[in-house]
C-alpha cells in the first residue's frame, strides 16, 4: 500500500476534542485535520501503514524527535548532544518573524550585530555567519533569514562536524522547512504594529489523491523600525510538490525565492567603556546610503526509497543562488572629549551559486543481540564565490560630526582601495561518513561516526591575477555513551571534533601567509541528562568544555611568519525546559552559565586571558502560554542576559538587562484568532548586540503588535 493519508473524517468521538484543541492552541488543524507534524512521514518507515485520521493532543513547544542531530530520526532522549528546537508554534506565539529572534529561548545562544545586514549566532563563545543549515544542507551566505515557511529550528550545540562537515565549531542551526506532504492546509497571517509593521503570510496545501500534494508559503512584508530614517522590505515565495512513485518512493521538490532589502544598521559607538547615552532611535551615519540586500533563489529535490528488511535510502540535491549587496556608513571612534564621532564606510558585493548533493543510506538491523542503526552516507559540494568590495571615501572634514547630531545627509564615494577585495573562489567538498547507533540493551546506547571531508579552495586576486590553493583532508569524529536508569531519563557523555579551513566561513580568507596552514580545530567534550517528565514535557543539563586550536597569531620574533597556538576555551552548563506543565500552560526556556577565555595572546589587544567577547557568565529566559478556557489565553516571557564584552579586547561593556514581554489569544470563531504581542513590557533600556566596541545594537523600546491568525 502506498503511504498516504486518508481522506476520511476523524471518529466522531474525536472531532470536540479536536475542535477544542483547535480553538484553544490555534493550531494549525481544526476537527477533521491532521498537524504537519503528523503529516510528515518518512517513507522508508511507514510504507505499509495506514494512518488514522484525528487531531492527537501533540505538544506545541516541544518536539521528540529530530533527524538533524544524526541523520536518522532519533527521539532526543537518545542523542548525546544539547539540542534546542524551536517549534513554529512558538514562533507564532511570539509574533517572531526574524531568524535571529527565535534564539531568544535557546539557553547559551546569542547574537553578535553581524554589522546589520546578517544573522550572527553565539554558540559556546564562537559567533558565526556560516553554520547555517536548511533541511541539513549548507547555507552559508551572510544575510537575515525570515521564519514564514519554518517547521522548526534546531540549535545543535557544540562540534557537529560529523553530520554537518567543516565549521559548525560552536554548533550549527538547522532550519527545518514546510514542505508539501498530501495534506490540505489553509492558513494565514495579518499583522500589524508599532514601527509601521506590516506583514502578511499564507499557508496553502492540497493533496491530490492518496500520493500527491501540493504546498504554497509565501511571506511579504514592508515594514520600519525604531531606529530613525530606517526599513524593512521583504518577500519569500516557496512552493513545494510531493509525490509517491510506487510503493516505497517519495519524491519532494521545492523552490524559494527570497528578498530582503533593509537599512544596514550598525548602531551606536562607545565612550569611556560603555555605549555611548543617546536616545535609542539615534542613527549614526548616512542611512540614506545604508542598505543591504539579499536575493535568494533555492531548488531543493528530496527522494525516500525503501528497499524493506529495514534498509532506507534518502537523496538530497539542493541548488541554491545568492546575490548580497551592503553598503553602510557607521560609526567608529569617540573622541576624547565625548563630543564628535568619527564616521566610516564601505561597500561589500557577494555573490555566491552552492551544488549540494548529499545521499544517505540507513540500515535497522539487529545482530548478535544488539540493535543498529547503521548510517552510511556521501556528500559532494561546489560552492564558487565572488566578492568585491570598495570604500567609503569622505570630502575633508564631512566624516567627523556632532555626537548630539550624527545623522547625517553627507556624501560618500564608494571606490576600491588598494587592499580590498575582488576575489574569484571555487571550493569543492567530497566527504564520506559512517554512524553507528547501537542499542546494547533498553538500559545502554552508544553512538560512534566518523566522517571525512577532503575540501579544496583556489582563491584568485583578480587584481594582481594572484592565486591561492589549500587542500585539507579533515577526519571529524563523534562518540557519545547513553545510560537510561528508567525508560524516560537518560544520562550521557559524548566527544567531538569540528574543523575550520583557512578560508574560512565565507570562503575568502586565503592569503599568501595562510594557505598552507593546517585547520583550526574544536574539540568538545560534554556530559548530560534528558528527562521526559511527561509525554510532553522535557528537561535537559549539559555541562561541556570547548577548546579551540591551531589559531594563527603572527610570531613576535617575525612579523612576516604565523604560529599556531592553542586559542581558547569555553565551559559551562546550560539547562532547557520545554513543553506541558498542564494541559493549558505551556513553557519554553533555559538557564546558561558560560565563562571562556584567551589562552594566548594573539594581537597587540587580545590578550591571554582576556574573556571572549559576546558571552554573558549568565543568561536565562522563559515563555509562558496559558489558556484560560478554549477562547482565552495569555503569554508572558522573561529574557535575562548578563554583562557582555563587545570585543575581545574587554574595553567596552554591554550592561546587563532584564526584559519582559506579553502576550493575549482570543479566539473569535473557529476560523479567526486575534493576538496582541508586546515586546519590552516595561520599556527597559537595554543593548541587545555588538559587532565592535564602535558598533552597538540598542535594544528596542516597547513595541506592540496585533496578528489576525486566519483559517479557511
């Protein structure tokens, strides 16, 4: 029989229940319906069952399973990695609409500014602009992501270079997409708010049959924001197609085109260790000549086939195109006397076409009274990029303005200095990885993959025709131990090992000096406990140490030769809650403890034992969602963070803050639900992010947004 969902109605002794749950989660099935969660199914594991329709009572911040951590689809109490998922319903809750905020309720992941035209998470004291998945394949280009057509986020903590390949030191995020699974859905949102926000979004899927679907998200938004003469314009569209060919294959196609043209912001500058005390709307530099743009255009082609006798097979060919423009005018030092800023500029193009192709065979077997799950799998990867970049040059005395007024019309000439870019690179990735899960008994698991990556870059200076080559063959291992003293706890202990070629993770560092040197490399080691409390509540612990090596640092001896030394470190415990604490209020949150620092000196202000820029000791978060009946219900949210370093040198601090957001359902009719979002309840003052000590995001005032959630 050919996997596929019945048409019928849910039994009738099902359809109150079903219809409540629809009215009092919003979610996104009412009486008849089943979730995207249900509707997602993995043929190699259901090609012979018959799935009954009916809303099941699922958990709305919590999930129980991922493919992302190993490949396979692995309850969670099973993978011995900290792991945090962010469900679309909470995103929903939240009225989030950037990539960035869902990391508000990761415990130990934050952002760094990305300079305004880009996602830049913190994991483990590593900010990153590359380690950035969807459905598991790279997506590496600098810019901000929209969540309309997410199922979930996955943060993957620590080292995930065996699943993921080069990078991913501090972890990865992986975006798992809405994608067309035979189901009917009809949804969509309206919102409106504070900063002129204005942003639409529809959900439509049609099943044809019992082995075809057709899906359409799509997103656009024209918005502004707090901060003085700025915007935000954006669109995605991205269709999906499924098909069942035969009994046991599954064919998946989609595509995304995606827009997202914004004012580059860079914040504010810093005066005598702190940033400087101005109103928080205040833009510093020329916005008019501040912007970024992104264009995306994605093909993604999935295949499932069951061979049967527990053997699987999943291929996965993405094709994606990138165009990223950004250009700013920032600001940069103080002077002395508190009075004047100094401003900057420049201008970055980036275009990037990336050829993924990665094919995973998966075996369920047993053998000598064991359990394996056995993963076998081959990756090939072409990513060629080209990036030009110019300077901003200023008349005489116009790029040094008033503190009080530095918002400024003043003209800039973009031009190329002697040391910019414009380079030409093609990379290549072949890589082959292995994963065995093995379940010695109900009581012990144990997992050990090992993947290797042989990746190449030629680099070519396209002004002078200089060329750079590297070649590393980069060997990425993983073992994790699982002990269940009862059926819903377990306790782990896990090592891995990531890698960071000397081109790094936008694939333009290569240099004369460099390019022979070996990788940097993570090395993680890490113990912790799961705990289903309840079928759909879990607690988590992980306590982990990260060291980073192999960082170059020039030789004090030779200004013109680069040592290798053992970089950093980063240890500490982070705890997660996520799910039902009853059946009408729901949680997600954590608490993080982190300290790190430089075990070398490696410039002339990154001094051996300084603390790791953007790493609070302490950070902690937690959303509540209450139901008072089946039309009511309220949400309230705390976000702690502690005192930050904007840079590594510790000469500006980013005080600690305590923000406070709310929320209020109603559910008008079956079909219509209205929300009411404030963010920063009490209009607290506080500095969300930094790229430097010169550029520092203030956090925004209280916001309030109104969201029609609608069903047709």
């Amino acid at each position: 029989m050919s996997p596929h969902v019945s048409p019928s109605q849910p039994h009738p002794s099902l359809a109150p229940l079903a219809l409540a749950i629809g009215l009092v989660l919003g979610a996104p099935a009412l009486a008849g319906e089943v979730s995207a969660d249900d509707a997602k199914r993995d043929p190699a594991k259901d090609v012979d069952a018959v799935i009954v329709v009916g809303q099941r009572y699922l958990p709305d911040y919590q999930v129980r399973k991922t493919r992302g951590a190993t490949k396979t689809d692995t309850p969670l109490l099973d993978v011995p990695q900290a792991v945090t998922v962010v469900t679309d319903k909470l995103v929903a809750d939240q009225a989030v609409t950037s990539l960035n905020d869902t990391f508000r309720y990761m415990p130990g992941v934050g952002t760094a500014q990305g300079e305004g035209n880009r996602d830049t998470p913190v994991m483990r004291g590593i900010s990153s602009t590359g380690d950035f998945y969807v459905d598991g394949i790279r997506d590496d280009v600098q810019y901000y992501r929209d969540v309309y057509n997410l199922e979930r986020v996955e943060a993957l903590k620590g080292p995930s270079a065996m699943i993921f390949g080069r990078g991913g030191s501090g972890g990865v995020i992986n975006r798992v997409t809405k994608l067309a699974d035979g189901m009917n859905h009809r949804s969509g949102t309206l919102q409106f708010g504070s900063h002129l926000r204005r942003r639409g979004t529809v959900d439509f899927g049609q099943g044809f049959g019992e082995s075809a679907g057709f899906r359409l998200n799509a997103m656009v938004e024209d918005s502004e924001t707090f901060r003085d003469d700025t915007s935000l314009k954006r669109y995605g569209v991205n269709p999906s197609f499924n098909v069942d060919l035969g009994d046991a294959t599954r064919l998946v196609l989609a595509y995304e085109r995606f827009h997202d043209d914004r004012t580059a912001d860079r914040g504010v500058p810093s005066f005598q260790g702190r940033p400087v005390d101005t109103d928080p709307a205040t833009f510093f530099g020329n916005p008019k000549l501040s912007r970024t743009e992104a264009d995306v255009d994605a093909f993604d082609a999935i295949v499932d086939h069951a061979f049967g006798e527990g053997l699987t097979l999943r291929n996965h060919l993405r094709w994606a195109d990138y165009d990223k423009y950004y250009q700013n005018v920032f600001p940069s030092a103080v002077d002395a006397t508190g009075t004047l800023v100094t401003l900057a500029g420049y201008r970055s193009d980036t275009t990037r076409r990336n050829l993924f192709n990665q094919t995973d065979l998966v075996w369920d077997v047993r053998s000598g009274g064991l359990k394996h799950t056995v993963l076998a799998g081959i990756e090939l990867g072409r990513q060629v990029t080209d990036n030009f970049r110019r300077t901003g040059y200023f008349a005489p005395g116009t790029n040094i303005v008033p503190l009080s007024h530095p918002n400024v019309d003043v003209a800039v000439e973009f031009r190329q200095s002697q040391t910019d870019a414009d380079n030409h690179g093609v990379a290549r990735t072949s890589a082959l990885y292995v994963q065995d899960q093995i379940e010695f008994s109900p009581r012990w698991q144990a997992i050990l993959g090992v993947r290797y990556d042989d990746f190449r870059v030629d680099l070519r200076n396209n002004r002078n025709g200089q060329t750079f080559r590297s070649q590393d063959g980069m060997v990425s291992p993983r073992a994790g131990l699982v002990y269940k003293p009862v059926g819903n706890v377990s306790l782990y202990a896990s090592l891995s090992k990531a890698f960071q070629p000397r081109a790094g993770d936008q694939l333009a560092s290569l240099n004369a000096s460099n390019a022979s040197l070996e990788p940097e490399s993570f090395r993680n080691r890490e113990i912790g406990a799961k705990w289903d409390i309840r079928k759909d509540l879990q607690a988590s612990v992980a306590i982990y140490r990260l060291d980073r090596s192999n960082v170059a640092v020039t030789d004090p001896a030779d200004a013109t030769r680069l040592l290798l030394v053992d970089g950093q470190y980063t240890e500490g415990v982070e705890i997660g809650l996520a799910g039902r604490l009853t059946d009408r209020w729901q949680v997600m949150g954590g608490y993080a403890w982190q300290t790190g620092e430089l075990t070398a000196t490696q410039s002339a202000t990154a001094l051996k034992g300084n603390r790791l820029a953007q790493l609070p000791r302490q950070s902690a978060s937690l959303w509540n969602r209450y139901d008072f009946n089946d039309r009511f219900g309220a949400g309230l949210g705390v976000v702690y963070r502690g005192a930050i370093f904007a840079n590594v040198d510790n000469a500006v601090t980013l005080p600690a803050f305590t923000r406070v957001d709310a929320a209020v359902y109603w559910t008008v009719t079956p079909s219509v639900q209205l929300q009411l979002n404030v963010e920063n309840l009490g209009n607290t003052r506080y500095f969300a992010s930094a790229h430097s000590n010169s550029n520092i995001s203030p956090g925004a005032p209280r916001s309030a947004w109104v969201t029609v959630n609608f069903r047709y």
